[in-house]
C-alpha cells in the first residue's frame, strides 16, 4: 500500500457519507463490533496468504515466490472469508449487504483493479502489505470522478490519487500477523533449514529462536514431515524436547506448559504454540523442575 494514505473526506455532507455509514454500521455489527473485526480480520488475511504460500508443502516462504494465478487467488480466499466471517450472501457483484450489491476487492499492492460491473456500486476495499505487516479494510463508492481515467485491456480501472480521499476505513494501516520468516534472519533460516532430519530442523528453530511464540503451521513447515507434532514431543529420548533438554534449553507448549510459562514471564502462546528458552540460573532450572520438566541451566 502507499506509504501516504490521505485522510477520508467522508463525512457529513459528502455524498457517499450515509450510504457507506450505513453498510459500515452493518459490518461492525456482523463482526460483533469493531474491535472483533479488527482483529479476525487480521487473521483472516496472515491464513489466506500463508495457506496459499503453502510452506510446508511447497518449501516457498514469501509472497513473493508465488506464481501469478496464485497471487490472483488470494483475492477471491479474501472475499471468501470475509464473506464467511460476516455471514453475508453472494449477490450480483460478491455480496449484499443492507439490499446494495457490493464488490470486494483485494490488492497486495497499492491499489485496487475496479471492474466495469463496479462502477458506481459501493465496494469492500482490502489491502495488505507484507513488507509492513499492515493491512487496510475501506468502503467507497467506485464513481468514475474517484477512478483513473485509464485502463487495463479488460476495461478496468484504479482509484485515483484524490479517489483515495473518497474512502471510508474502517481499518487503516491496522497491524496484522507478519509472515514469520520475514521477521526471521536470512543466516538464522538457512541454518534451521541446513538440517537433514525432521528432528535436525525442529532443534535447530527452537534453538535459535527462543522466547518467541511459535505457531503450529511454522513447526510443519520445518518437520517437513507428515507426523511433524511427534518431533516436538518426548519420544524415549530421542525427540526435538529431548535434545533440547540435554543442551539446556526447555521447549514449553501453550496446551500444557502454560503455567510455567507465566512463570518464567515468556510470551502468552495460545494453545497450538510453543515457545523455547534457555534457563539462565538455578533458580529457573528449579523452577522448571516444580513443574516436572528437567533442564541444565546456561552459563549466561
């Protein structure tokens, strides 16, 4: 998305300001207000991506490796989801909402491909910007005075640079879940992926990356392997927890090691994730103990 959004103009007076009111209001309700939405709609945009990007599968880890059609079909799991999430029917354009025929669009880019068909209707406008992690959700009404005046061979247009003001956001340059190996260093991802086995690779994620809550998707694409939650459990001394343990380092799950957890005062992980760290000091280790895990502290 542009580094620059300009400030909405819609508001009382503008002429799009009661229309778009009104099927905002109706969104947030839906969504069970405007704190919900903000937030299962980040997510929905970090799942669509990341289940298109297919990591465990395909070994891809960004956006940018993928194939055209793909990048294409983000846009309509964005309008499936977001349909899905709102409990709105599919109508002419991609869905009804209040009795208008409304178009959703989605753009990893900086703008939105607006069809024929469109024009003149109100329209969902989503955005969401890998590099930034930020993501956007707007209504407008895609008149041809807010469009560019040229277009692609398939006669749509973009929102011009003072079409932009003529939106309404509802979420803009929102946060939403970063793809993980963006926030992971190049030299640190290719050392967990050097290694040759399932239980090389899980070692290796959860010894360099510790105090961080690690989701269940990210230990899958690591395992590479179809029984990829064994590698994290103890299996006889031989599983990710094991060797681990026997380096000093305790790999805590959020199902079971939440109390702990809290204890050592690392981040909350939700059920399905899991969090490493190296205890520091005997008190920590002792700690560990009470709570039946045993690990060597560190010499830090």
């Amino acid at each position: 998305m542009k580094a620059s959004v300009p400030d909405s103009r819609v508001g009382p007076g503008h002429p799009d300001h009661t229309l778009l009111s009104e099927i905002a209001s109706d969104i947030h309700k839906r969504a069970g207000g405007a704190a919900s939405l903000a937030i299962e709609f980040a997510h929905i945009l970090r799942h669509c991506i990341d289940d298109v990007i297919m990591t465990p599968k395909t070994g891809r880890r960004s956006y940018d490796e993928l194939e055209k059609t793909e990048k294409t079909y983000i846009g309509t799991r964005v309008e499936i989801e977001l349909r899905a999430l709102l409990s709105l029917p599919k109508g002419k354009l991609d869905t009804v909402i209040k009795g208008h025929d409304v178009d959703i669009k989605n753009t990893m880019g900086s703008n939105w491909m607006i069809p024929t068909e469109a024009v003149d209707q109100p329209c969902i406008l989503v955005a969401a910007d890998e590099v930034r992690a930020k993501c956007y959700l707007g209504l407008i009404v895609a008149r041809p005075a807010y469009l560019t005046q040229g277009q692609n061979k398939d006669a749509k247009k973009t929102v011009s640079a003072q079409g932009f003001e003529n939106i309404l956001w509802l979420l803009r340059d929102h946060p939403y879940p970063p793809n993980f190996w963006r926030t992971v260093p190049a030299d640190v991802t290719q050392r967990i992926f050097a290694g040759k086995t399932g239980n090389a690779r899980m070692a290796a994620l959860f010894r360099e990356i510790q105090g961080v809550a690690i989701t269940r998707d990210v230990v899958e694409a690591v395992a590479q392997q179809r029984d990829f939650m064994r590698r994290i459990r103890s299996d006889n001394g031989r599983g990710t927890r094991d060797h681990l343990a026997r380096e000093g380092v305790l790999l805590l799950s959020g199902h079971y090691d939440a109390p702990l957890i809290a204890a050592l005062g690392l981040p909350a992980c939700a059920a399905s994730e899991f969090v490493s760290y190296r205890p520091c000091d005997a008190t920590e280790c002792a700690l560990a103990a009470e709570h039946g895990l045993a690990v060597v502290a560190s010499n830090r």
